[in-house]
C-alpha cells in the first residue's frame, strides 16, 4: 500500500472519529458540558486530544515536505531569502527601542519585551511595504508591455 492511501485512509478514520465525538458533544447540550466538569473531560478531552494529533500529524508533515523540497531546489535561493529576512528582523531589532511598559490588567512588560514587539511591528511594515511595492511593481511592468 502506498502512503497516500495509508494517509487518506487515516484521514477519514480520524475524521470518522472526530464526527462521532461531535455528535456527542452537540448531543449532550452546551448547557450540561458547561455545568458538569465531568462530562467536560469525558466529552471535551477526547476531541481535543484528536485535535492535538491531527495537528501534531499536520506540522510533522510540513516540516518534512519543507526539508525534502529545500533539497530537491535551488537551495541558494532558499537561503538567499532566508538570509533577507533575518536581516530585515535585525534592521527592524536595531529601528526599535524597549522601554518597560504598565499593561492593562496591571503586570508589566519588560523592557526587552517591548523591545521584541516593536521589532516584529517594524518587520510587518517593511514586509507589507516591499509586498505593496512588487505589486505596483508588477502592475507597471504589465502595463509597460
């Protein structure tokens, strides 16, 4: 047997599953679940725990789809883009200043913390910005021919 059909085969048992384990929390009542912390674990947990599989089996996969392409392409490519985005994190990092800050529900963020937000800001609006420019790019460049 060939692992697609071993995977479409596990996909329908695991989906098999998480519709039966629906119809019981759907047949149960919001209500019940939620006054009863016994039938939240006997009801909740097992759809959550496919969840966490179904999930689990997702990134797994992903992860080596993601590895076995890097190695079948161009991977001076995927490195070069790599490399462009770390440096635009630094660029963002260095643009940045931390200071600690008072958060609403009275905790507070620490200095490197605030520091690490505005970073990941900053490298959205270069992202979005050099996303916005190649499509005006590409644009002109098709109107141009």
């Amino acid at each position: 047997m060939t692992l697609h059909k071993i995977l479409k085969y596990l996909a329908l048992a695991l989906g098999v599953i998480g519709m039966i384990l629906l119809g019981r929390i759907i047949a149960t009542g919001d209500d019940a679940i939620k006054a009863s912390a016994d039938l939240q674990g006997s009801h909740l947990d097992p759809y959550m725990w496919i969840a966490y599989l179904v999930l689990a089996a997702v990134v797994v996969l992903v992860a080596i789809f993601v590895i076995v392409g890097l190695f079948r392409g161009n991977i001076k490519n995927t490195i070069i883009a790599i490399g462009s985005f770390l440096v635009i994190v630094v660029v963002a990092y260095v643009l940045s200043d931390g200071t600690a800050k008072e958060l609403k529900d009275g905790s507070m963020l620490s200095a490197s913390g605030d520091h690490w937000v505005g970073a990941g800001l900053i490298t959205f609006y270069i992202l979005a910005g050099i996303a916005i420019a190649s499509m005006v790019f590409s644009g002109i460049k098709k109107l141009a021919k």
